[in-house]
C-alpha cells in the first residue's frame, strides 16, 4: 500500500507526477503539500488524520489507521518542471503505444523489438528519432536494411517525445478514480508525450478541427493548439506555465482566419465598469448555488474562533477559502 501511486499537483492544481503513498505522507506531515479529498478539500496532516473514522483506504501507524491519500497539492510550488523523457526500451515502447510502427499491430510485450530505421551498419544512431517500436516479424523482414529497401512504410516518423504535463503518467501502474477530475475533465484526453495533438484532434472532430481553445502553458504546445483550431478558430491564452514563446503561423492567421486573445483577470476587473463585474459575480454565485462550481475549503472555524480564522487565511500556501460557520 505504501507503494501505490499519488497523484501530484502544483499548486495551480495542474498534474505534474506520480509519487508514493510513503512520500506522499512525508510531503504532508512537512507541510510541503496538502491532502485533497473527494471534495477538493484540502488537508494539513493532523486534519487529514481525523478523516481516517471515515474509512477508506488505510494503512497503520503507532498511533492508529490512516487514510491514504490519493491526490496531494504542493504549497509553493506553481510551475510545471520541464523534463526530459529519457531514451530507453520501455519509454520508446510507450512512445510508440506498444503498436509495431510498420504494420500497425499490438502484439504481446515479449514480442515487441526495437528496430533501427537506419540500420546502424549503414551509420543509423541509437536515439529517439531513429528508433521505433516494431513487432518481431517485421524486424525479421527489414532485417538490415531502410524502410523502403524491405518494401515497410513508417506509420509515423519517430520524435524525441516534447514535455508534456503528463509525460510522466504514461506508463504509471495504476490510475485512481480520484485522479480522474484532474486528469481529464473533458470527453477526449490528448498526452503529447505519445500522440500527435494536431492527428489526434482531427480524427476525434472528422477533420474540422475544435472552434475554440484555452491556453496556460504557451510554447510549442500551445502552438500545436493553434494548428488544431478550425476555419475560424478562437484561442484564449491566460497564462505561460512553459515560460517559452508561443510560436504563431501568420499564414496559419490569415487564411484559415484564426484569432489569439490574451486574458489577464487584473486587467479585466480594472477596465470592467461595477455594473458588469457585479453581475458576473452574480452568475457565478448562482452556479455555486446550484452545486455547478464546487471552490476548494482549506477550513471551516465557529465565529467564536474568528481570530483564528484570520490567522490561518493571512498563511502562505492556504488551498482554498478560510470560512466561518455557526
């Protein structure tokens, strides 16, 4: 138990990597992290041990069951680390979905090689991007020689993976129901990791592309959302976790008549009249109303306690509202 897999979040909530459940208990005890609940609640360690009456998963400690956590958020942490996927069997295997790149099966692992596209007797390199997946039969069939010379064709030409906030969940042992609202949220999931974003997007919408997107990391990724804009497309960018450039096409711009808009939320309430703000306000109280929007509670203090209550809102690393009751 103290083995199986954490989700991990940034303090944005942004997935980032999988850890342990015995890590996962010493970023919270060291109050780098918060336990999150079915709720989006978050916990410090003390708060998290009292929901252990409740039941769950538990593990023993001397001073009695534990829940197990399956979500954690780091406190000050926002960024997304940028990694690079290391070069090996197992991560190019991943890369190419276990499928033979040539004929486009999906044997068993045992069966699955690793075939040079340029055969390194004729100067081909061991890396990414002369590398790929291929079932033993097809390695037998290129032998030493290139794709075209044994008649193969390449389903796809071979990468070196980009960095992707979920690069590091792709070959994680085990996915939890607790993960699911962070990891996708959405109907269709792309891993840039291992797909094409643009491919990907075109064969889910039959070609047309999605009329409209949102952006917070930028770079090379929110530039391969751009591409998978349709005719008319509308990209809303509100932030830059990569901290790179985004890359624009302005042939791309002009002749499929794509529009780029950057959001920043201080600028709208200083430029936006009261009227307008207050009634935004208003749909939005509404939605939290009717249960649509759920904002995560760091604590909950009788009024009695209301000293307290400020004490703990003016912390740093507070995940939600500080609230008072009764």
């Amino acid at each position: 138990m103290l083995n199986s897999s954490v989700l991990v979040l940034n303090h944005s909530y942004l997935p980032i990597h999988v850890t342990s459940v015995r890590r996962a208990f010493s970023l919270i005890y060291q109050e780098a992290a918060r336990a999150l609940d079915e709720a989006y609640r978050t916990f410090d360690f003390e708060q998290w041990r009292g929901l252990s009456a409740l039941g769950g998963e538990l593990v023993g400690t001397p001073r009695g069951p534990i829940r197990v956590p399956r979500v954690i958020a780091l406190l000050n942490f926002d960024r997304v680390p940028m990694r690079h996927v290391r070069y090996s069997r197992v991560n190019v295997f991943a890369r190419d979905k276990f499928t033979c790149q040539y004929c486009g099966l999906r044997p068993n692992r045992a069966e699955l090689n690793l075939d040079h596209v340029i055969p390194r007797s004729m100067g081909g390199k061991t890396s990414w991007e002369n590398v790929v997946c291929s079932c033993v039969e097809c390695n037998r069939r290129k032998g030493g020689r290139t794709p075209e010379q044994a008649r193969l064709r390449l389903l796809r030409r071979p990468t070196r993976p980009r960095f992707s906030p979920l690069a590091n969940l792709v070959t994680a042992n085990a996915c939890h129901e607790q993960w699911q609202p962070f990891l996708r949220g959405a109907d269709e999931v792309i891993c840039t990791a291992d797909e094409d974003l643009v491919s990907r997007v075109k064969a889910i919408t039959a070609g047309a592309g999605v009329p409209a997107a949102i952006d917070a990391v930028g770079g090379q990724v929110g530039g391969e959302v751009v591409r998978a804009l349709g005719p008319g497309g509308v990209m809303l960018v509100y932030g830059r976790l990569s901290n790179e450039t985004l890359p624009l096409d302005s042939g791309q711009m002009i002749f499929r008549n794509l529009t780029v808009r950057g959001f920043w939320l201080t600028d709208w309430f200083r430029r936006t009249p009261i009227e307008r703000r207050n009634a935004v306000m208003g749909e939005v109280l509404d939605l939290m109303a009717k249960g649509h929007i759920a904002p995560p509670v760091e604590a909950e203090y009788d009024l009695g306690d209301v000293k307290d209550a400020v004490r703990h809102a003016g912390r740093s690393g507070n995940r939600g509202k500080v609230i008072l009751t009764g």
